[in-house]
C-alpha cells in the first residue's frame, strides 16, 4: 500500500483546477478563466487499489494585496510544507521562464513532477522547447504533458505519482472524497456561478456562506448568503426584478444536484458587509 499527500502549485491559470477535478473525476474545484478563482486550500481523496492520494489544489501564486490575498499565500505556504510530491504546473504555450523563477524560488525539499498542461493547444516546436527546458532543472524529477481539459496523460500522470509515493497505510478511510464539508463545496459552486455571470470586479468583492443544509426525506434545503462590500454590488448581483440572482440559483442548483446526487432547494439571500475583505473577523467567519 502507498499513500501519501500532493499538492499542486502553479501560476494562476495553469489548470490546476482542471487538473484536480480531470485526476478525480468529479466536479472538486471551481475553474474559470478569471484568476483568483481558487481561494482555499482544496483537498481531494483518490483511492485506489492499492494506494491513496490526498491531492490538494493551492490559490495561485500572488502578490499580497489585500488580506485576503495574505491568507491566500499563507495557504500556499503551508501546502508547501506537509507534501511528500509536488506537482509544479504551467501553461506550456506561455513564458516558462516566470514559472521556472517561481519553482526555483521555492527551495522544494519534496520530489517534483512538472507538468506540462495545456498540450492541446501547444505545437510540436513549442512542446520540445519546453520539455528541454524542464528537463534539465534541478527541481524537475520527472516530466510529465498532458491536457487537464482533454484528460489526456492523466492516466500517465497518476502512474508516475503512485511510483513516487512512499510506503503507508491509508490517511482516511471510507470512500470520503473530501476532508472538506459538504457545505464547502456548495458555497463553491455558488461562487463558481457569480464567476461565470458577471464580468470586472464583482467576483472579487463577493463571497459566499450557506448558512443552512437540512437533509429532508425527498430533497436537500439550502439556504445561502451572497456577501458583497457595497449596494450597489447587491443591485448587480439581484439584476432587474431579480433576474440575475434567479440565474445565478438555477445554475447552481443544478451542479449541486448532480454532485450530492439528490434533488436541491436552493434559497439565495444577498448581504451586504463592507470591506469584508479587509476585516480579520469576517474572514473567519467565511472561513479562510
Ligand atoms: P487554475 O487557476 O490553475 O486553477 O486554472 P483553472 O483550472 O481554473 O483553468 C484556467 C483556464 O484554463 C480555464 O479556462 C480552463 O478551462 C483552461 N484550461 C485548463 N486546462 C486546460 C488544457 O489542458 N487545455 C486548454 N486549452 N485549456 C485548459
Ligand atoms: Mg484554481
């Protein structure tokens, strides 16, 4: 039996979310195209025959801003100190010397595998360029392409983790998929929906808390806070008489149905907390 924790790191839009949920087979990490997408520490649960991976998926690498964005990187931080491997993951097709700075800055002490993501869109030239260039780092143990969007290569990727992981009993037992809460998931795919409807800032300026999950004997009730800093956020993401939180709800619903295998009613309620990026205690409160 082999087990063991990896975690993958990554410039923001790598595909590490892609990548995460592609090596699970289940819908884990929200992915959009905007940055900052991931903003907690995902941790996943593949078991296998005769392993187990405890994969976690870190927010991208970040200049502090905010708050927020410090916990952000003190996230980052810790996942770079439990792994026993360490995925280091770009885009091939862009500059990869940015993402080798980056590797090398951070004094890995744990085997990496680099992937090479997005070869779907790369050309022969560019892939060869670049698994030269990997090739030869000193923090590169193996080398591995593949696109997280096509699942091409995940099955090779998997094969290669499995032979590096050390020799142990299993972390968690069952068929858990998660050590995350359900509850965590659903805000997830709430917040995914906001990503995916409104464009600029208001992303950034929102969080999500669901504040009820009730088991009922034929669905599951949820009800959940949309956070906001000012009104007039709140006006965009209610829309004209309701139009947009009403999508924003039947999209959601949807993914939460078809990831907790039940049927789902879904209250969304809209609330306002200025600078509830900036405010320690409503950050715990939230949960980072
Ligand atoms: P993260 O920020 O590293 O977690 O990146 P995401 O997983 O959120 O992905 C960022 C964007 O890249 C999304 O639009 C993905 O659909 C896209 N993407 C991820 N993997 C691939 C891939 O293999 N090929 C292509 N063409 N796009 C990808
Ligand atoms: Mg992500």
């Amino acid at each position: 039996m082999k087990s063991g924790f990896v975690n993958i790191f990554g410039k923001p839009n790598a595909g590490k979310s892609t990548l995460l949920n592609a090596l699970m087979g289940e819908k884990m990490a929200i992915v959009s195209p905007k940055v900052q997408t991931t903003r907690h520490r995902i941790k996943a649960i593949l078991s296998g025959k005769d392993y187990q991976i405890i994969f976690s998926d870190t927010p991208g690498i970040i200049e502090p801003k905010y708050k927020l964005h410090e916990k952000m990187m003190q996230a980052v931080k810790g996942s770079l100190e439990d792994a026993d491997i360490a995925l280091l993951m770009l885009d091939m097709n862009e500059d990869f010397e940015e993402s080798n700075r980056l590797f090398t800055a951070m004094h890995l002490k744990v085997p990496a595998i680099v992937v090479l993501n997005k070869a779907d869109k790369a050309n022969e030239e560019q892939h060869q360029k670049a698994t030269e260039f990997f090739r030869k780092q000193p923090y590169c143990k193996k080398l591995v392409v593949l696109s997280a969007l096509k699942n091409k290569g995940i099955d090779y990727l998997l094969e290669k983790i499995v032979s590096m992981l050390p020799e142990g009993a299993p972390f968690y037992e069952g068929d858990d998929l998660s050590d995350l809460p359900t509850k965590f998931f659903v805000g997830e795919m709430i917040r995914e929906k906001i990503y995916q409807l409104f464009g600029d800032e208001i992303p950034y300026h929102t969080t999500v808390l669901v504040q009820e999950f009730k088991e009922k004997t034929t669905l599951i009730k949820i009800g959940a806070d949309i956070i906001v800093q000012r009104d007039t956020q709140k006006g965009i993401i209610l829309g004209e008489g309701g139009k947009m939180i009403k999508k924003i709800g039947t999209e959601a619903r949807k993914d939460i149905e078809a990831f907790l295998g039940s049927k789902v009613f879904l209250e969304l309620f809209v609330k306002v907390r200025p600078k509830w990026r900036d405010n320690e205690m409503q950050l715990k409160e939230y949960g980072y």
